[in-house]
C-alpha cells in the first residue's frame, strides 16, 4: 500500500545555524541524529552536534580529538597537508593519514526543547560532552529511553580503540552519571525496550562485521545494566533491497497490541540511507513478526539528498502522540526533521516476514 509520511513544512527545524560552538574558532558543520522525550511538558531532543577548528589555510585539513595530557582533558588538533601522500579523505567524515583513521569533526550531544515540536530552543552550551579515553573522537547518536523512573541514554563512544555502545542515566537532563561501556567495539545503534520484558531490561543492537560484514541486528538482556548476556541474531540485511547494504537500530522500540514496532534504518549497497519499521513479539523481542517491504522515508527533499554526507535520513527518537507517530530525524547527517505518520498506516504496511 502506498504510505502516507508527512514532511513537516519547517524542516529543517535545526540546522548548524542555530548551533552556537562549543570553542572559540570552531565550526558547527552538523546538528542530527536526535533521541526524543516528553518531559515537563515539552519536547526534548537530544541532538548530536559535530564540530570542528575553522582552518585559514584552505591546503589543510584540521582534525580533532581529546587531549588527556591535561586535566581536565582538552582538545588538540592535528594539522595535516592536503597534498600528503600519506592521506586520503575521500569520505567527508573520516580521514585516514599514515595508517591510522581520524574523524574530521569531533561531536557532542546538546538538548533543545520545544513546546510543539515545531520550533526549538537549542542550549548555548552542550549538554553531555566527551570526557574518557573511550570517546576521544567524540559521543554520538543518542536514544533515550524512560524506564523504572529514569531516563537511559545510549550511545555511540568513538575513539582510537573502536566504536562503542556506551550508558548514561539521568533523572532532569542537567547531571548524567556514565555507565560506561556497555557492548565493546565494534557495536552501536542500541535501543532499549520501554519496559522490563520477562524482569529483564531488553535491548536490540548492531554489532559491526569486518571479516565476515554480516551487519545484522542483535537482542540481548540484563538485569542489572551492567552484565549482558543470552546475545542472539534477530534480523539481517536484505541484498538488492532498500536495505541491503546495512541495517541498524532507529528509534527506541513503542509498544502496541501487535507488538514492538520499531524505526530502523536500512542503507541499500550504494550508501543511501532510508527509515523502515519492525515489529517484534512482546515477550520475545528476538523475534521479528514482520518488516517493511518499501521504506517509509527515503532520501527526497533537498535537505536529506545534499548536506555533510549526502542522501540520508537517520533516526533515533520517535514519539507517539495518539495515534500519530512522530519522527524526528537527520538529513544527509547536517540538520533535524520531523515527519509523521499514522501508528496504523505504519502497522498495515508490514506484511513481510524476516
């Protein structure tokens, strides 16, 4: 059946503009990738910002990372030539030079609030910056998730030792305590169920394949936060589909009478990144009861087909309002959206199994 997503006329509802950096002679080259709550009577995203030193020599690249040989650590910056044989930075966001990979921004995650979801307030400050050895080159993509009367957030640590899934707890979204690292490199994409399944906390989770790139989704469980285990596959990539070149976790999994219905996002073999949906059974999140046969949102508008990496729509925070589910999304990893569909409309679409 044809879907019916509506794009929201204001998109892009945050872009680099409205960021202000977190240093001076620094840039905000993207604001995207949001977790979302309702909280005190608004609407809060929690919005990955990455941003970079402005470089006056246009024959250099600039690239950042945490300093611990201070304390409390800073930031140093390695200048690199662009005519260096030894570097290569044929994607936008990664640079590679004399063997080692680097990042050509660092990021942060910065709340901005909104009474209507239409227009935001972003913070002049950031709200949960990197901090340990883990997330040297930056904390990203956040997903957060009410449960047991607090607010977990995960998300992706990024450093020289690999990409991590890592836990932050808060109670007000002003102090955070870290829980670490909770699925070692190479893993990210975590989304944690709403509620307890079975007395355990649930997750789904993607780790990452090198030798044998399987890039499927994974369940695991915990009772306590700190120890995971009962690791097992629950969905794979679909070779010549919207989503055959990789899947991963979207936004945190809302329960229905049919089950978790889930936001994943799906990249086809050439890099175009869309959003689809999963439904899962309600005692066994491991196993998937159906998925998007066409995607619900694929790279169209301008602001999702041209930005820092083009041609993508990436979610990780979806609210559910009624029977309306909201979308908030990144477009080409640059600025925020927000679409919306009917819950229903999304449940009829899916009609096919793993």
């Amino acid at each position: 059946m044809q879907l019916t997503v509506e794009r929201f006329s204001e998109n892009p509802l945050l872009s680099p503009a409205q960021v202000k950096p977190s240093r001076e002679g620094w840039e905000v080259v993207g604001v995207f990738n949001c977790g979302a709550m309702v909280y005190g009577g608004e609407i809060l995203l929690l919005a990955r910002v990455a941003e970079r030193p402005v470089s006056d020599n246009p024959k250099e690249i600039l690239t950042p990372r945490l300093d611990f040989s201070t304390n409390p650590p800073g930031y140093s910056v390695l200048r690199i030539s662009r005519e260096d044989p030894d570097l290569t930075a044929a994607d936008p966001r990664i640079i590679t030079y004399q063997g080692k990979t680097y990042l050509s921004s660092i990021s942060h995650l910065r709340l901005a609030r909104s009474k209507d979801g239409r227009r935001f307030t972003v913070a002049e400050q950031p709200t949960f910056l990197p901090a340990v050895r883990e997330e040297a080159l930056g904390v990203e993509d956040p997903r957060i998730t009410e449960i047991d009367g607090q607010y977990l957030i995960t998300y992706t640590a990024v450093s020289e030792y690999g990409i991590a899934a890592a836990l932050a707890t808060t109670a007000d979204f002003k102090t955070f305590t870290r829980r670490g690292i909770i699925f070692p490199p190479e893993n990210r994409d975590v989304t944690i169920f709403p509620e307890k399944i079975r007395s355990r906390y649930a997750f789904h989770h993607r780790p990452l394949g090198h030798h044998l790139p399987a890039l499927d989704k994974w369940a695991a469980y915990s009772s306590d936060l700190t120890h995971w285990g009962e690791h097992c596959r629950v969905m794979s990539r679909r070779p010549g589909h919207w989503d055959g070149g990789r899947i991963g976790g979207g936004a945190v999994p809302i329960k229905t009478d049919r089950g978790w219905l889930a936001i994943y996002h799906g990249a086809d073999e050439a890099q175009r990144y869309s959003l689809g949906a999963m439904l899962c059974d309600l005692e066994h999140p491991e196993k998937i009861l159906a998925r998007s046969a066409e995607p619900l949102l694929t790279p169209e508008a301008p602001y999702e087909r041209a930005g820092f990496f083009p041609n993508v729509v990436f979610t990780c925070g979806a609210l559910l309002r009624g029977e309306e589910l909201t979308i908030y999304y990144g477009g080409a990893d640059k600025v925020v959206c927000r679409a919306r569909i009917a819950r229903d409309e999304v449940l009829k679409n899916l009609a096919v199994a793993p």
